[in-house]
C-alpha cells in the first residue's frame, strides 16, 4: 500500500475525488494493464463507465 501522505486518487467515471474509507473499486486496465481505475461510491454502483487515463479504453 502507500507509504507517506495518501495520495487521493479521482474516480475514472465522474472525476470527482475517491476519499479513503469510501466503498470503491480500484482495478488495473484490462487493456493496457498498467494504469490504475478508480469508480466512486456512487459509481460502483451504477457500473458506469471509466475511461482508461493511460490508452483511453471505455469499459463498465
Ligand atoms: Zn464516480
Ligand atoms: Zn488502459
């Protein structure tokens, strides 16, 4: 896990900031395996869909 100050990631579906403790999912790319997706609360729920920050892949 993270050392030092935590580092607040952004969920890849709506933008907004994914606070520690909040019930999200975090899964690499299916695509390019490297980058990490983050999906809110509010997403996770509603499967919506993310955009990979790294190759750009659309999945739900
Ligand atoms: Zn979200
Ligand atoms: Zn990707």
């Amino acid at each position: 896990m993270y050392s030092g100050s935590y580092d607040m990631p952004k969920c890849n579906a709506c933008g907004r900031d994914v606070h520690p403790g909040e019930i999200s999912e975090n899964f690499s790319c299916p695509k390019c395996k490297s980058a990490r997706i983050w999906r809110c609360e509010g997403c996770k729920g509603k499967s919506k869909e993310y955009k990979c920050p790294a190759c750009g892949h659309k999945g739900k």
